[in-house]
C-alpha cells in the first residue's frame, strides 16, 4: 500500500533549473539557500492539481473533525427516525431530493426504508471513515518505519528474521485475511457486549473499531519497512553515519538523529499514498459487513443503498461521490509530492 519514490540522498539537487545551469543566474538565486524540503514545497504551491486537491482533503478533513457541529448547524441527527408518513408504501422518500424538490430540513434528502437524514449519516459516515483510515495510517507507518530502520541498518541475522516476517505477511492475501480476523476479533466480545482492558470498561463498539485498525494495520506496514530498508542499506555507508560510528554515538541516536531527517521524503510519499488505500479499504470492508457495523460508514451507506439504486439513486450517489473524491485528491496529492520531492521530474 506505499509505493516507491526516489532516494534520500538525491534530495541535495531538488531544483527546477537546470544542473548545468549559470550559478548566478536569477532562477539559480533563487534556490540558494533554500532546504529540499522548502523547494518542494514551493514546486507543490505551482501545481494547480496539488493546490486544488489539498484543497479538498482539507476540506474533508474539516467535515470529519467538525461532525457534531456541522449536524447542528443543519439541524439534522442520526438518532432520530422520522415518522412514517416521509415514506410511501415501497418505502421511497414523498420529500426532498430527489423527486420532490430541495428540502432546507434535509438538504441531502432522506433515506429510504430508515427515513433518516443522508446529511447526518453522510456527516457521520465522513467522520467515521477518515478517523479509522488515519489511525490505521499512523499505525502503518510506525511499524513500517521502525522496522525498516532496524533491519536495514543492523544487518545480519536481525535484518534477515524481519525481512522473513515482512515477506511471510505480504504473502497473505488481505482480503482474504480480513475476512476472517476481523469478524474473530469483533464477536469474541459480541455477547458480553465489551470489554474491560486494564480496568478500562470498552465498549463493543470500540472494540470493532479497533479490530478493524489492527487488521489494516497489521497487513498495511510491509511496504514502507521494505521501501525504508532500502532507503538505511545505502544510507549507512554514507559519511556522516561513518563519522558518528567513530565518535561513539549511540545507536539509537544515529537512528533518530541522523538516519530518519534523511528519509522524510520516503515516508511522506509513503503516508500520501497509503490514507487513500485506507479509506477505500475501510469502505470496501464495512460494505461487505466485516467493518465497522454499530455506526454509520460510507461503505455500510453503500451497502444498503444497492437495493433502491433504480428507484432512489441519490442514496447511493452520495456515499459514493465522496468515497471518489476523497481518495482521488489523496493519490493525486500523493502523486504531486512524489514529483516534488524527485529532482528527475520536471513538471
């Protein structure tokens, strides 16, 4: 779920100019003291693609984290049922869009069957997707991160045992591997309800969320520990990783010190890249009931959708468009830092 991208070590050249170009020139100048990090930076700000798709994350973000006040705001929930007169007898929606004209109480109209606001299940199917996407992402990349560190930069036998268990993982199938963790770990506490964890009450609920994170997280980490393994095998024979082994530095400060500001590019691409698989991922699962199913998702939303597809398509479009955009803007946002922060594309 990561894909690769250049090496640390050409970031020294990241500039739009010419290599050949005159040092005093004025587009030469221009980059002159100035970090890889800030020409990329500046070469993402002259993308309109990268401008524009940062611009809809963020704005899906902000839906996520202002849920509850947004529902507020419109005046909608996702507790409530509504009466049984917003339905005919085949359980279509008499108001709202799309049949019957916009309806300020319910500007996404209602769904059928339930009759419960789209805007509020909409809402909470954002807040829901994107929060177990990230989490599991975060997740991803420590582990990735961590144990690509370890192994390319120890070597021998510690670098063979995590490169076995990398490639022992990557060959499971994961779909075929969430189908049937994710279910085992979720009703094992399905009678009882929940849990208690270190004399913590945790709810069933949290429970299948946090199955389904360990299981996109624990089959979503081997792309980045092998790309990052890669990145420490050629950075440890480097000068100043040679020079801090003749100073006595510790090894842990080597790695955190010296080793992981060299492979920020890596690991932002990496993190780019492996959101969106999440998001899809996670609506793929709950679409199949395997994910989250004691809350809204977009992927449950979907699922129920499917059967009034011929007679109330809006219900299904909805969930649907915001599956697409969100996970295109992702990857292409992905794809425009990768070219950023590679000094052989020239966009």
């Amino acid at each position: 779920m990561s894909a690769q991208t250049a090496g640390p070590e050409t970031l020294g050249h990241l500039s739009d100019a010419p290599q050949n170009e005159d040092p005093n020139s004025s587009r030469a100048k221009a980059v002159t003291g100035k970090s890889p990090m800030q020409i990329a930076i500046g070469r993402l700000r002259r993308d309109k693609i990268a401008v524009i798709c940062f611009i809809v994350v963020v704005f899906f973000f902000l839906v996520a984290i202002l849920d509850p006040w947004l529902k507020s705001l419109f005046g909608v929930t996702s507790d409530d049922v509504l009466p049984s007169q917003y339905l005919n007898l085949d359980g279509i929606p008499l108001e709202g869009p799309p049949d019957h004209g916009f309806d300020p109480d319910h500007p996404f109209g209602i769904a059928p069957a339930t009759a419960v606001d789209n805007l509020a299940y909409w809402l909470d199917g954002c807040r829901n997707s994107l929060q177990v996407a990230t989490i599991a992402t975060v997740f991803a990349s420590l582990t990735g991160i961590t144990l690509g560190l370890i192994s390319g930069f120890a070597g021998g036998v510690l670098d063979r045992t995590i490169s076995f268990i990398t490639d022992f993982f990557l060959t499971i199938p994961f779909l075929l591997a969430a189908l049937s963790l994710a279910p085992i770990l979720s009703e094992r506490y399905a009678v009882d309800g929940g849990a208690t964890w270190f004399g913590v009450a945790v709810s069933y609920q949290t429970i299948q969320v946090g199955a389904l994170i360990m299981v996109l997280a624990g089959f979503g980490w081997m792309g980045v520990c092998r790309l990052i393994r890669g990145e420490v095998l050629s950075l440890r024979e480097r000068e100043f990783v040679m020079a801090a082994r003749v100073l006595g530095m510790p090894t842990r400060r080597i790695l955190i010190r010296e080793l992981l500001p060299n492979l920020a590019a890596p690991i932002v691409v990496s993190i780019s890249l492996m959101l969106p698989a999440f998001v899809a991922a996670e609506a793929g699962l709950a679409y199949l009931g395997i994910g989250v199913t004691t809350r809204p998702s977009w992927g449950r939303i979907i699922e129920s959708a499917t059967r009034f597809f011929d007679s109330y398509p809006l219900y299904l479009w909805e969930p649907l468009l915001g599956i697409v955009a969100v996970v295109l803007a992702l990857n292409l946002l992905g794809d425009a830092i990768r070219d950023a922060m590679d000094p052989k594309t020239r966009r």
